[in-house]
C-alpha cells in the first residue's frame, strides 16, 4: 500500500479511545444484578416491544431503576446487545462515537476487521456516520444498542448524529435510550409513525405490590397500609424504597421508622443519606466524604487523602454492602454519581475549606502514578496551575493541545490560570494556548519568557522536557510567523534535547516529533525548499502513534501534496490530497488543517483541470477553516487557487485582489509571490496594459517552475518572446520535469514558433503538449492560450489528440466525426478555446456505470463477468471505454473520477 493509500489507524485496533486512554471495559458489560433485585414483569413485557420499534426510551429520575431493568431484560436476549455506559466526557462528539463503535465491535455487531473510528474527541467526520448506517442497514438480524445515562450527553451536534445513523440504519438498528432527560431527537416524529416505545416516570413507579415484594427482599414485612403509605411517600422511587428498606432493617420497629423517617428533613435524599452514613464508623464516613472529589479512586490514592491506610478493607466492606459504590477493573471504584453529588454538599458542610487541599492531595498522587490527565484536572480544581502545567510538560503532553484529541479539554482546563501561576512550564502551556488559539502577540511574548528562563537557567536534567516541550513551540511560532531561521533552529535543538529523554517517554508521545516536523517542513515548504521540506513532511506522514499523529500526518500529506502541485504534478499532488482528506476522515476528524489544505490542493488542481464549479465547492467548503487563521501556507494556497478561478471566471479585477495574501511573514514566500504576480500581470494584460502586466514578473524566476512557465506565456503574449524563452531556460524543477510544467512551456514555444512562421514546428509542439496534458486532464492551459491556438487544433492529427477531452468528439482511438471542426471566423479574446470548444460532458453507458460500481467494491474482472452474466472480454471492452470517456488509466481513478462527475 502507497503512502498516500493509508487510512488513519482503527483507535480500537490499539485499545485507546480519541484521548489516547485505554477503553474501560466496564462500560460495555451489563450492570449486574444485586441479590436485592425485583424483576419486574409488566416492564420485562413492554421492553420486548423494543425489538419492533426503531427507537425505544426509558426516561425518570435518579435511581428509578432503569439501568437495572434494562439490564434484566437485555440479559435475557437471545443475541448479543451493545451496552454502553454513558459517562460526562462523551459530550464531545468523538469520543461518544468512539465508545459506541466499540460497543458495537465489542458485541459483534460490527466485523473486528470493520474500519474506521473517530479519532478526535472533539467531532466526528459525517462519512464515517453514513459508514455505519450503511454497515447496519446491511445487517440481516438488527443489532441492539443500550446507551445508558445518555443524559450525560448534552452537545446538540450527538443528538442529531444520532438522530441521523438512526434514521439511515432501516431495520438494522434498535436503539433504546436510558435517561433522566428528554433527549434532543424529534420523538415527535417517531410517535406519530409508531416507531417508539416509551416507558416514562409513571410506569417506572413501583406499585404497592412491587414495594412489597422488594420489601420482603430485604428482610422486612409491613402491613399492606404501611407499604402503601410508603410508596405514597416516595412517589414509588425505587432508589428511596430500597434506601429506606435499608435503613429500616436496624431497627426495632420498621413500621414506625419509616412513617416517620421524612420528619424535620426537606428532601427524601439528604434524611436517607444521614441514615447511610450514621450505621458507618467514623473512619468510613470521613474516607466516603473526602473521594466525593474524585471521578474513580482506588485504594492507595483514597489513603492519600485520608492520610491513613485503611482504606482497602473499608472500601471493600462498602462494596459489598452496596453502600453506592461501584468496583471498577483493577481495584478501582467511583461512587453512584448522585451520592457523590450528596457527599461532596456535605463535605463542604462538615469540614470547610479541606476541598481544595483534597483535589492538590489527589494531582500530587495521580502524578506521581502516571495518571497524568486526571492529575491535570485535580491539580487545576486545586488551584494549583503550576503543578497541572508540571505535570503536563513533564509528561511531554504538551504536544496534546495541538493534535485535535484534547485540545479543547486541556485549554479550557487552563484558562483560569492567573499570573501567579510562575514555574516554566506554567510559561510555556500560557504560551503554548495562545499559539493554540492563534493569539500571536500572547503567545511570542510568552515563548520569549518561557525561553529566557529555560535556556538561561543551568543545565539540568529535570529541564529537558520542558526545553523540548520549547523547541516545539518555537517551531510553530516560526511557521506562523514565516521565519525559516528560527525553525531550523528549534529543530536542532530539538535533535540534540531528544537524546536526554527516556524512550518511553517518546513512544507515548509520538505526536511531539510530528507536530515539529510538520512545522519544520511547512516552513521549508513557504520558503520553497521544496526536497527538505519532503524530507521532514516524510517524517511527519509516516509517523506511527495511531490516532495521536492523526493530526499532524494529515498536515503533513497536505502539504507535500502541495509541494507536488507547485512542482507541476497535477495527478500527483491530487493523489496525496485525497489521502490526507481521506486519512482525516476515517479518523473522524471534521475538520483539520491537513484536510482543509488537502481540500485548497484539490481546488487548485479542479481549476487547471477546468472544473471551476467543483474548485469553487472545495474552496466554499474550507472558507471559514481556522487552519487558515495566521498560518501563511494555507493562506497563500487559498490565494493561489481562489484567484486562479476568479481569473478564469474573467473576474480580473477580483482575481487580481484576492492574489494578495493577508497574513505578514519574516520571510517572502518565493512561490506565494510568484504566482500572485502571474495573476495580477494576466489580469493586466486582459485588461490592455502589457507593460504594466511585464513589470509585474520581476519577482518570478526558475526557481518556481509553474509561476514561470505561466510568465512566460504572458510574455509572450505581450510580444517578448526572448524574454520568454529565457525564462523557460532558467526553470529548474526538481526532478524531472511535471506535466503542468512540460506543457505550459511547449506551449509557450509553440506560440512563439508559429508567430515566427515556423508552423511545423508549432504543430509538434502543441502535440507535445496535448498528449502531456491529456492524461493529467489539464485544459487550463490551453484554454487561456488565446485565438493562436484554434486554427492548429482544427487540423488532423492535433484534433484528434484532443477530442474527448478538451475538444468535442469521440475519445481518443475513435477518429473524428466527418466534417468535425471548430466554427470558423471566431477571434478576440484569450478565452477563445472555452467559447467555440466546449469542454466534454462525460456520459458513462448504464453497463459501464454497472462495471465501475462493482469495482468501487473492489470486485476483480472475473467476479464482475459473473455477477453481470457477461464474458470477461466484455467486462475489459467496457472498462476501456470508461477510461477513455474518463480521461484515466487506472481503476481507482476512474472510479474517484466518475463520483466527481455524478456519474455513480
């Protein structure tokens, strides 16, 4: 597989999700049942309808026994059931998507070799959605998915993801929802077609008969009135009754307990949690209070905060009494969430002021742990930017706030961070989110700051990472701010700073050497290095680390696309775009700056191609990236591509102002120059002043092989043709020479040769040009040569060269038509070709069209004769004709550019 045939790794093939942790297992297993349990009967029987309707809702408050019903009934199906436990981080789209594709791999609903998964914690690609309800609708059997305490996801943009994978699944998936919440899907429209089952509040209530028999589960046996008393008192909630039950079984007369358990107390919850607590010793108490400021804990990090060591046996004494925690994988736990919201109220309460200190207590275990991301968020609740930013340099994390996996978690961590938050690495992560953001005047200042003092101070071990965590800053500051120099240097420091580390260290954050050479190479790319900034983009494109270097190997194959296309390879550049929009895609990344430049490369090469509405699409689909926001590659390549179009539109004056790039760099960028020069000069000369159009060359040189093949056709054009050829001489592309290159001078020499009179020449020229350019489909050129041109393309053999593609008429191989020519008498403008020789319209016959869809399924030739009842050969002729009307070679071309055309 090439390069830029690679698609982003599965996250689930390595075991992590978008943030890079490891999945919890937990969340995917059925909740168990205690020995408590009631089943509930009359529930069990309207759940069963879930598996008639597409949509099935379990919605009440905490603790009305949802999870537990949902799981009895899932328990008893006779085929596996994707169960996912929800959790408050799964707001962001792509970590959501991310757990439920591994639910769905988990219980077999998708193939293991399935591909795709999100790879961005903060939004998910709408291909990869469409993906998986394609794959479900596919399913002979429907696959059913528990989302349980979806409440917990409140991003609008899940529900309508959800609402669509739904929709588009057909009877592939049965979804069933279970929240305290109404969810942000139009139930509305489900209802009225009969495709929901709801099972609200009401029905959730246990009745008397129920009360009593959970009653009789704990041990207690009240008179028919009591119970009913109870329930009356409770509303039926299910979590009040089994605390009561509990509550009630240590004393003498539980009948009178529990008529009078709600005096003096102004809510059910905080008269039962005083009763829990009170059975516990004080030791128990004071450790539920004080991990109340923890997600999960486990024994030793509880110790930390009760500095004592009794927290093993005590927390193991809880679980089994189903005091509401909940045992996770490898010793850990974390509290009911309610409970935990109760204790930490209390916890205020009874010992103010000790929060704080139990959050710092925490991040200086969780550090010292490895447990870096949540000592991140301790240490930030602890008021205590210094130690989080600590841990996150030391960590060598701090590449995170750029890769599009934490980013946004990590920077609002840290925007509260005052100044007296003062160590080096506050410094740097102060300086590292304003870069982030785009902030440059913050964020240069800041990195000055954070430079003086690192590289200032002695040499010392504990400041390597913060030195390399500097380098990488730096980099990108020189790549936003243009400065070659300045990014040269950051990388050798970099190169001598990466001995001083441990390798493990490294292996966990491959993204930081990603990110510095996508930087380096962008850099060397602005100031047209185009071979060393191959070598670091190379670098960066191959870099291992899963869906941590999604981001920048993205960036990365943008930007050698470029590279390709400022070179004059067409096809080239356009193959290394798809891979990077495609890479970020898969990945689940909606929109990062590899894939906008990869999408800005396809527009520029849709517009030498002549297909200025798919270039104007592309452009409008990147218009308000903030990938563009500063950074002057991008900038400069929008420029280059939107201008182009604007020209070809015969916009000038437009074309002419949007060649300008807004963004002030250190150094010029030679190719940036060169081709707003080639534009502004064209729109010059269209507009009549030639001698101002030739001023305008002065900055274009051989060193940039397009921009001066373009020079040198206006130069022409406006009498110099010495000069043209002078230029042509001095072009020195790297490597042999590309297409968009050999074509633009032969035609510029063909121009020159037929005003000289030499017309055979001329004519050898021009067919030159045409076979370069009909592979690579480029018609730009030809189409902005002038009137010169049409005489030489209406005589045989030039016509036939460029019929089915630039000209009307069969594809190449077919001969033309008798009497076939373009109308005589037209003259004027440049535009002449566009005007008198449409561009083809490609029109696949319905068999051929049946070919190419079975071989978009990577069907063989073989396979595709027996699925469609004909002889191999007959597959084979239909494949040549497609290419020929298609203008390719390849299969895989002739299927990316028949969905180009709307053809499949």
């Amino acid at each position: 597989m090439s390069a830029t045939d690679r698609t982003a790794p599965d996250p689930a093939a390595t075991g992590t999700d978008p943030v890079g942790d490891p999945y919890l297992r937990t969340r995917f297993t059925l909740p168990s049942r205690p020995t408590t349990f009631l089943r509930r009967r009359r529930l069990l029987d309207r759940l069963d309808q879930a598996l008639r309707t597409p949509l099935t809702l379990v919605n009440g408050p905490a603790g009305a026994g949802k999870t537990l019903l949902v799981a009895d009934w899932a328990a008893g199906l006779p085929s596996p059931v994707a169960w996912l436990t929800v959790e408050a981080g799964d707001q962001r789209p792509g970590v959501f998507w991310a757990y439920v594709f591994e639910a769905l791999r988990t219980c077999g609903a998708r193939a293991a070799e399935a591909a795709g998964a999100p790879a961005n914690p903060g939004g998910v690609g709408h291909g990869l959605l469409a993906a998986l309800a394609a794959e479900l609708n596919a399913r002979d059997r429907p696959a059913v998915l528990v989302l349980d305490e979806y409440d917990r996801v409140t991003a609008p943009e899940v529900a309508e993801q959800l609402e669509f994978v739904l929709r588009h699944a057909g009877q592939g998936l049965r979804l069933v929802l279970v929240t305290r919440t109404e969810p942000q899907l139009p139930l509305h429209r489900y209802r009225a077609a009969g495709e929901l089952t709801e099972i609200r509040g009401a029905e959730l209530s246990l009745t008397p008969q129920e009360a009593d028999a959970l009653l009789r589960l704990h041990g207690l046996r009240l008179p028919s009135h009591a119970t009913s008393a109870l329930v009356e008192r409770t509303r039926g909630w299910a979590a009040g009754l089994r605390l009561s039950a509990l509550a009630a079984q240590g004393s003498s007369d539980p009948e009178r307990y529990l008529k009078e358990f709600e005096a003096g107390h102004s809510t059910v919850a905080d008269f039962l949690l005083a009763e829990v607590l009170k059975g516990r010793t004080p030791q128990a108490q004071d450790l539920l209070l004080r991990v109340s400021v923890l997600d999960r804990f486990c024994p030793d990090l509880a110790d930390a905060l009760t500095l004592r060591k009794d927290a093993e046996p005590l927390l193991a004494e809880l679980h089994r009494e189903n005091a509401f925690i909940e045992r996770l994988a490898h010793s850990w736990y974390r509290l009911h969430p309610l409970f935990r919201e109760i204790l930490r109220a209390h916890l205020r309460e009874r010992l103010p002021g000790l929060e704080p200190e139990l959050h710092l207590r925490a991040a200086r275990w969780l550090r010292r742990s490895g447990f870096v991301a949540e000592a991140l968020t301790q240490g930030a609740a602890g008021g205590d930017f210094d130690l989080a930013a600590g841990a996150l340099v030391d960590d060598l994390a701090i590449g995170e706030l750029f890769t599009g996996l934490r980013s946004d978690g990590l920077l609002q961590l840290f925007a509260g961070m005052g100044p007296e938050a003062s160590s080096e690495a506050s410094d740097l992560v102060r300086a590292a989110g304003a870069l982030a953001r785009r902030d440059l005047d913050h964020g240069l200042r800041g990195l000055r700051r954070a430079e003086q003092r690192l590289f200032d101070a002695e040499d010392r071990s504990d400041l390597a990472a913060a030195r390399l965590s500097c380098t990488l800053l730096q980099a990108l500051a020189a790549r936003l701010t243009g400065c070659p120099p300045r990014a040269e240097r950051a990388a050798a420091a970099a190169g001598q700073l990466l001995r001083d580390l441990p390798d493990r260290l490294l292996d966990e954050h491959q993204e930081l050497t990603a990110l510095l050479m996508t930087h380096l190479g962008s850099v060397r790319l602005w100031e047209g290095r185009y071979e060393e900034a191959r070598t670091a983009l190379l670098r960066s494109a191959d870099a291992p680390g899963g869906s941590a270097t999604v981001l920048p190997r993205t960036e990365a194959m943008g930007h050698l696309a470029l590279a390709d296309y400022l070179n004059g390879w067409p096809g080239r550049a356009e193959r290394r775009a798809r891979a990077a929009v495609s890479e970020g895609e898969l990945a689940g990344l909606p929109g990062p700056p590899g894939a906008g430049l990869g999408r800005m490369v396809l527009a520029a090469v849709a517009v030498d191609r002549q297909e200025l509405g798919r270039a104007r699409s592309l452009l409008d689909e990147t218009a308000g990236s903030p990938a563009r926001e500063h950074d002057p590659v991008p900038t400069a390549l929008r420029a280059l591509a939107a201008s182009r179009l604007l020209l070809d539109e015969d916009e000038t004056d437009a074309a002419a102002e949007a060649a300008e790039t807004a963004v002030p760099t250190t150094v010029a960028s030679p190719w940036a120059q060169g081709h707003a020069a080639v534009v502004r000069s064209a729109a010059c000369l269209a507009a009549g002043r030639p001698d101002e159009a030739l001023r305008l060359l002065h900055v274009v040189s051989g060193e940039q092989p397009v921009c001066a093949v373009e020079a040198a056709a206006i130069q022409v054009a406006a009498g110099r043709p010495r000069a043209a050829d002078e230029l042509l001489g001095a072009v020195r592309a790297e490597g042999r020479a590309g297409p968009a290159v050999r074509v633009g001078a032969a035609l510029v020499r063909a121009r020159a040769a037929r005003d000289a009179g030499e017309t055979d020449l001329a004519r050898r020229l021009l067919a030159r040009a045409l076979l370069d350019a009909r592979r690579e489909r480029l018609r730009r050129p030809f189409l902005r040569a002038g009137e010169w041109i049409e005489p030489l393309l209406a005589t045989s053999p030039l016509r036939e060269l460029a019929e089915g593609w630039l000209l009307p008429g069969p594809p190449p191989g077919h001969g033309p038509p008798p009497g076939h020519g373009p109308p005589p008498g037209h003259g004027g403008q440049p535009r002449a070709v566009s005007e008198t020789v449409p561009l083809v319209p490609v029109e696949l016959s319905g068999r051929e069209r049946d070919v190419l869809r079975r071989l978009a399924r990577m069907r063989t030739t073989e396979e595709i004769a027996a699925d469609l009842y004909v002889s191999v050969n007959t597959v084979k002729t239909h494949l040549k004709s497609a290419y020929r009307k298609l203008a390719v070679n390849r299969r895989g071309d002739a299927v990316n550019r028949a969905r180009e055309l709307g053809q499949l």
